[in-house]
C-alpha cells in the first residue's frame, strides 16, 4: 500500500494512502459487476449476519439488562428495556459504591501516556535504526525487537521488586513506564518498515539546505503517519483492557484503572446483578464509543500493520 | 571516544538491505574531524533505556532468580527440581501445562477455521456492507478480557440460564467453556489478518487461473492458500505466546484457584498463585520465578520452533 503513494513524484502524504485504498475497493466492486457471484450474495449475507449477531448479542444483553429492574432482569430477559421496565437501579449501586470517575481517569492517563510515549520514543528509535549505519545497529536492532517475542509478564518477580526500589508502587509511572517498554518492539519493529519506505531524496535534499538531523526526523515524521496510527492502535488496547500490571503494580483503590476497578467490583457485588450489569455497561462504553467512532481507522491501521 | 558513524545513501526506496549500501562518511561539514554523534543518542537512548530497565532487565533478572532460594543463596537447579519432582508443585504444574495445551488447541482448531471462513466470506465478491460486517465482528477484540469473562459468567449463569447445565461450574466442561468465550473474543484478529491478505491478492491472479478452468476449491488450494500460510503461522505463534500466559480470564470467571479442583488451571494462574499466595499457600518468590522461567522456556520452544520448523519452510510470495 505504502510503495504506491512512493511511485509519485509528490510528497506522499497519509491521505494519498487512504485514497489508493479506495482506488482498490471502488475497482474491485467495478468489477463485480461483470461477473456472475459464484455463492448466493443471499447466503452469504445469513452467515455474516448470524455471526454477527453472535458477536454482538451477548454485548447489548448486558448493556440492554443493564438498563432494566431487578424484576424485568428476570422475567423478560431477552427484550430491549421499556418505559415500564426501565429502572437505573445498578448504576445507583455503582456510583454509591465505587469511585468509576476515578478508574476512568487512571484508565486514560495511563493509556495516553503510554501510547504517547511508545509512538514517540520507537519512532525515534526506528528512524535512526534506518537511517544511520553505526556499529552494533544490526545487534541493537535484533535486542529491541526479542521483546515482540517474549512477554513482560514473565519478568514480573523482579520487575515489582524494581518498581518496590523505585518507590513507584501504587502509582501511575509504574503503569505508564512498564507498558511503555511493553510497546516499544513492536514499535519499533512495525515503525522501521514504514521509514523505509521514506525516500532517500527527501533526506538528501534537506541535508544540502542545511537541515540538521532533528529537522531530517520532523521533515520525514508526518511521512509515516500510517504506521504512527498502527502503532498507537496496537499499543492501546492491551494497555486500556490489562488486569495483570494494575493488580499486582498498582492495587490501591485511588490508582485502580477501570479493568482493575470493574473486576474488584464485580468480585464483591456478585450477587447484586443489577450493579454487576451497570458496572459492566460502564467499563465498556468508553471503548465501544471511541472504537464505533474510529473504526474504519483502527481496521485500517491493524490492517496495515498486518501486511508489513 | 570516536564512533565512526556513516550516513546511509538511500538511492533505492524500499530495499531492506540499505544499510552496508554507498556509504558517506559522518559528519560532512565537519570534514575528517568526526564528533561523537549526539542525534544518535538521543535518538535511540530513551527506547533503548526503558526498554533495558523495564523489561530485559526484569526478565534476566527473574531467570537469574529461579536459581536462588528466597534468602538469596545460589541453589542451582533445585527450585526446578522441586517444581517437576515434588508432588505439591508437580501435579499442579503438569496439569496447568495440559490444560494450556488444550486451551491453546482450542484456539487453533476453532479460532483459525472460523476466522479464515469470515474472512472469505468478507471478501466475496458481490458483498455489500462489509465494513459493518467487519467492525460488529472485531467488537468482541476490543474489549477487555475481564468485561468479557464476567458477561459470560452472567449469561451462562443458572438464573438467565441460556443453558442450566452450569458450564462453568462442571470439571468436565468448564475448561472448553472458557476455551470457547476466548475463541469468540479474539476471532476478530485471525479474521482481519486474513483479510488483509485476501484483499492484496490481485484479481488478475485468479482471473487467469479461472481463465486456465480452476475451479473455487483449487483456486483455493493452490493459490489462496499458500498465500495465507506466512499470516497463519504469525497467528498461530502469536496466539502460542498469548495463550501461555493468559490469565485475565481465568481469574476473573474462576479465581485465582482456578476451579473446579484445579479442572481450569493454566500457567498463568499457576504463576500468579505460586507467587502471591491464596487461601492455601504463602506465596513463594523464588518459586513464582521458577514458574516464570518455566513459561519462559515453553514459549521458547514455541517461537524457536516456528522460526525453525514452520517459517524456514514457507515461501512468502511478494505480490
């Protein structure tokens, strides 16, 4: 995808991408149009919806039950909630009981920081892992990239023993640092096939103006905007929806992300159906919202980490 | 201290093997006086740095500490002995090891099919509304592990009762149960992979070989398919890892004791309880090292073998 905004003589920008990615599709549905469907369009259709509606069924039984009385949670599980059945109930229990806004704020903190942090610091890195030649770039490259491998969890005995030295437990930083160095091989990894694919002129024209290398980095940056957005799609959803890190780094109540909060509080109120409903309404919302809004970005930009 | 640092000519776009290409000495204006090359530190230093501290180090010093008793004397390999010779770590640590065997079958036998058949579907010709199909299908993904094994929990409990047979609360059951609620949330993920290959296969490509009278099936087979092997070996190994040291799930439907009678127990879990401790143990460092070390080794296995069985014998084909 990225090689064809390079075959024009123009800066390629992110948009060109995208446009070329619609060149594709608009010629391939030009296409259809000669050919005869080799299975039922009909058929195919009944299986996509069926499983559709497997994968999104369970999600608008919780948030659809959520919304309803104790009773109507029982006895008519299975309909959207009524005037007659709609009852707020569960997200009085949440609100009175547990301190959401505040999972919710740690939650974002923690992620745009780390995805912050991981976007800038491996596209730093990859840009001078592909541009310069220096001894031990080879062994550096290799070093940073055995992480995309091996997973931090492993390393969890010592890492809270640091952290513990560190004085960082029961803080934001032990959060942000740690998925920070979880991010950055893959980082790194996915950033170094796109600055690759950065031409040589670009560069060389820049060096005889006089630009020096910080300028060479922020004149090439906006040129591997696709792989910034696939990095920052990879990097944030592991950390917005991990339990692990938050439980055994940072358990305090007042630093509890929302996956961390939501589980401790549907651990206690079990048996509380309404709340443990409204609770699980809550902690997906944020994330069904944002990722109904940017989808067509996030698909593209796994996609487009995909084929690299 | 002198670095020799060469700036890269990059005259070819898009080779790989730029670097060792014609190379200009660093730094130009400077002449022959080279300077120690700041941009480079501080291009590559802060990476480097919290990736050493945060995540090599620990993982070094977690191997370093399998080797040590909890007051800190070198014990060589007993800790390891203890885990695969004395029955109260063994039979935990040989059934968790099993039972993440099948969780992981489960994955490959279900997750894979079924997003590849999506994926297929997705990208059949005369299909409509795709991208709906595709965001709804990926939602699951999206979520975290948590939310999802709680609205699992809820729907399969007793009370709402889709099914009174208690899925999770049979021995029997609970470990395919569990397998499968992970197998619906991450299906998004073998199908986008895949569709991201079906849709670079060019239509000319199929077009001749329909031309020279293919049918579907062995369109399917002889091109379609060894197109899609370098992304299901990626898949599948990265499904290994996750899969051997996944445990938000567990833990959230089952608890930390992973029951019934340990039916649902995977290294995960074994790791967390090993070192913190529950109901019925103190929790052991040196032993939750052990453990980790352990799960350290199988994923190695894991990713030595398909970077020397699987992806030494696959030909990735440039399109």
């Amino acid at each position: 995808m990225g090689l064809t905004s390079i075959d024009r003589p123009e800066i390629p920008s992110s948009s060109g991408n995208g446009a070329s990615d619609n060149g594709r599709e608009t010629r391939k549905r030009r296409m259809l149009a000669i050919k005869k469907p080799r299975f039922s369009a009909w058929g195919i259709h009944f299986v996509l919806l069926a499983y559709a509606a497997i994968a999104l069924g369970p999600i608008l039984l919780i948030v659809f039950n959520s919304l309803k009385s104790r009773r109507a949670l029982f006895d008519s599980a299975f309909s959207v909630p009524t005037p007659g059945t709609f009852d707020l109930v569960g997200y009085r229990t949440v609100f009175e009981q547990a301190n959401f806004e505040r999972y919710f704020l740690n939650s974002f903190i923690v992620t745009v920081a780390s995805v912050l942090l991981v976007v800038l610091l491996s596209a730093m890195a990859a840009h001078a892992l592909v541009e310069y030649k220096f001894p031990g770039n080879t062994f550096l490259t290799i070093y940073m990239a055995i992480g995309i491998m091996i997973p931090i969890r492993l390393g969890t005995v010592s890492l809270l023993d640091f952290i513990v030295d560190l004085k960082l437990v029961n803080t934001l930083w032990a959060l942000i640092l740690v998925y920070t160095a979880m991010g950055i091989p893959l980082g790194i990894f996915l950033l170094s096939q796109f600055f690759r694919q950065v031409p040589g002129d670009i560069k060389a024209a820049a060096r005889i103006d006089g630009a020096n290398e910080y300028r060479i980095f922020g004149l090439v940056i906006p040129l591997v905007r696709p792989g910034l957005g696939a990095v920052a799609v990879f990097t944030m959803l592991p950390v917005w929806n991990d339990l692990w890190f938050p439980l055994i780094l940072a358990p305090e109540e007042s630093k509890r992300t929302v996956t961390l909060g939501a589980q401790q509080f549907l651990g206690q109120f079990a048996s509380d159906w309404n709340a443990v409903l409204a609770a699980l309404t809550l902690a997906m919302v944020p994330v069904l919202i944002l990722y109904v809004i940017f989808s067509r970005q996030f698909l593209r930009g796994l996609t487009e980490g995909a084929v690299k | 201290m002198l670095i020799k640092v060469q700036l890269l000519q990059e005259s070819e776009v898009g080779s790989p093997s730029k670097i060792g290409g014609v190379a200009k000495l660093w730094h130009p204006r400077s002449g022959g006086n080279r300077r120690f090359p700041w941009h480079l530190a501080i291009f590559l230093a802060p990476a480097a740095v919290i990736y050493t501290a945060f995540m090599v180090y620990p993982l070094v010093d977690s191997l370093r500490l399998s080797l040590y008793n909890n007051s800190g004397s070198y014990i060589g390999l007993d800790n390891f002995r203890t885990l695969l010779g004395e029955p109260v770590f063994a039979d935990r640590f040989w059934n968790a090891l099993r039972n993440n065997f099948v969780f992981f079958a489960f994955h490959c036998l279900v997750q894979n099919p079924v997003g590849l058949a999506l994926a297929a579907l997705l990208t059949a010709k005369g299909i409509r509304g795709q991208h709906i199909y595709r965001t709804v299908i990926f939602l699951p993904t999206t979520l975290s592990v948590v939310i999802v094994g709680f609205i699992w929990r809820q729907i399969l409990s007793p009370l709402w009762g889709i099914n009174d047979s208690a899925l999770l609360g049979e021995s029997s059951t609970v470990l395919p149960t569990l397998s499968l609620i992970s197998v619906w949330q991450f299906v998004g993920i073998p199908m986008i992979f895949f569709y991201a290959v079906l849709i670079s296969i060019p239509d000319d490509l199929i077009e001749a070989a329909r031309v020279d009278g293919a049918n579907g099936w062995r369109i399917f087979w002889s091109i379609t398919f060894p197109l899609l092997l370098p992304t299901l070996g990626i898949i599948t190994v990265v499904t290994f890892i996750a899969n051997f040291n996944a445990f938000d799930l567990i833990y959230t439907v089952k608890g930390a004791l992973a029951g019934p009678e340990y039916s649902s127990d995977i290294m995960g879990t074994f790791f967390y309880r090993t070192f913190f401790g529950n109901q019925l143990a103190l929790g052991d460092a040196a032993m939750g090292a052990t453990v980790a070390s352990a799960m350290f080794f199988v994923i190695l296995i894991g990713v030595l073998a398909y970077m020397l069985l699987w992806q030494r014998r696959i030909t990735t084909y440039q399109l």
